[in-house]
C-alpha cells in the first residue's frame, strides 16, 4: 500500500496527521487505476468512529436482526437521518481525498448512508463478483449506476475472514471493454469477463475505502469473533445520471485524473471529458 498521503510525514503523530490537508499520492492514483480500489489509513478520527458506532447501536436497538442471525444486515437511511453517519464523509479529509480521483468540485455529496454488517460464523457461498444495478433491469431502463464507493470500517478487518469485502482487482476495465464492445445496454446481469484471483479489502477502525464503481465485488466471510461493521456511502460524478451509458464504457469517463495513467486496450478512441 502506497505511503497514506504527501501531507503525512511520519514523524507527526496519529492525531495530527489526521488534522493536515490530505492528498493523493501518484502511487495511489495509479493503484486505484490499476486495481480499481484503495484503502487510506486514518482518515476518520476515533471520537468519530466511536460516534459512528454508537449510531449503529442505536440503528440496531430500534430494529433489532432476529435472535441468533448469521449472516450479512444492511440498514439504508437519508443522510438527514443520520448526521453522525454523514459526519465520516462530510467532516474528515474523505470527500476532498475522493475527488482527488475526479477533479476538484466534480462530486455531488450523497443522500443516502448504507451500514453493512456481518454476523458470524458466516461464509459467503458466492465465487463470482456482481456491479451494483444492473441485476434484473429491463432493457430501455437506466440502470442505478454511480462513480465509487466510498467505505468506512468501524471495525478491524485487517485480517482475513473478518467481513471483508471480496474485490476482483482490475475487473473494472474488463467491464468496460465488455460494454465498448457489446454496448451499454448489455448490463442487464453481471458480465462474464475473465475473473483475476480475488482480494480481501484489509483495513482498521478511521480506514477509508474508495472503489471504482465497476470494479467486480461481493460480501465476504467473517470467521471472527465480533460483527462486521462498515458504513458506504454512493458517489456520483456531477451530472453522471445523464451519462451513464458513457461511464460504463469508458472507465475513466468520471475519473478525467487518471486518464492515461494504466494503458489499457480498446482506451484509446475515448476522449477526456
């Protein structure tokens, strides 16, 4: 993993780097191209993550998951409804590091929160990746297509088998190439595209993940011994609902910064926006 950021010299500690104007490094931008996913350390501070986990009590106190349930809960809430949760994106260095991908002023800030938890002993029985919104769409209809996740871990997933999320690095720009060569329209079900070795996305309590929104990815296995917890929030490009034909095709159609950064065949005839 490439050095956090150009503004975290290491002999500031953990509290104060956390305070410094934070920005992509070049390693960085070409592993997010590359593989189509990062994690930055310690981007949320510990009185936020413990705020943050305090909210996922409570979620879970209102509604709670049937009594010995294993297995994966999802909790979707309007970011009005839930400052707390907002508060990870919207009061660290994360959305400014997120358009480090797309350009200063490119993002619009979400309206939904997602919380993700996994309860063990649970094994995820799925071998192959999916991209969200596509499964079960019409022909003629838009799919609901975004430009990345951003991911919060409120808890420690630096090991395996701890809730991790399954990503397939570099299916990003299969995706792609597939819909260049069959058009958009042909996201009506996930696409079979030769699939890489999977990874585990590794990180620890204030970590931030920021993944290409056609990377190929599943739920995970948590072995462990506490429950998985990690909050997404869904980022568009300004103006991507009316693009999203392009952005499918196109892997760096929302992400002008890395253009060029990863040659890759089939890229040559798209232009930056």
């Amino acid at each position: 993993m490439a050095d956090p950021t150009e503004a975290m010299p290491e002999s500031r500690d953990r509290q104060t780097a956390l305070s410094v104007k934070r920005v992509l490094t070049r390693e960085q931008l070409e592993e997010f191209a590359e593989r189509g996913y990062i994690v930055i350390p310690d981007v949320v501070p510990p009185d936020l993550i413990a705020a943050a986990n305090a909210a996922v009590d409570e979620q879970l106190r209102a509604r709670p998951p049937a009594e010995g349930h294993v297995g994966v809960v999802y909790r979707f809430q309007q970011l009005e409804d839930a400052p707390v949760l907002a508060a990870l994106l919207r009061d660290t260095s994360a959305f400014s590091l997120a358009e480090g991908l797309t350009g200063s002023g490119a993002l619009e800030f979400p309206e939904t929160v997602q919380t993700a938890l996994t309860y063990p002993p649970f094994k995820d029985a799925r071998e192959k990746p999916h991209i969200d919104g596509g499964k079960g769409r019409k022909p003629g209809d838009p799919p609901w297509t975004f430009t990345m996740l951003a991911g919060f871990f409120l808890t420690d997933q630096s090991t395996d088998d701890t809730g991790n999320l399954f990503v397939w690095p570099g299916t990003h720009r299969d995706h792609a190439q597939l819909f260049r060569e069959r058009g958009p329209e042909a996201f009506t079900t996930y696409p079979n595209v030769k699939l890489p070795e999977r990874d585990m996305v590794r990180g620890r309590p204030g970590d931030m993940l920021l993944k290409h929104y056609l990377l190929g990815h599943n739920g995970g296995n948590n072995t462990g011994d506490s429950v998985r917890r990690t909050v997404y929030f869904r980022i568009r490009r300004r103006g991507h609902e009316a693009t999203w034909g392009q952005a499918l095709q196109d892997p760096w159609y929302d992400f002008a910064p890395l253009r060029g950064l990863v040659p890759s065949s089939g890229e040559t005839g798209q232009q930056s926006r």
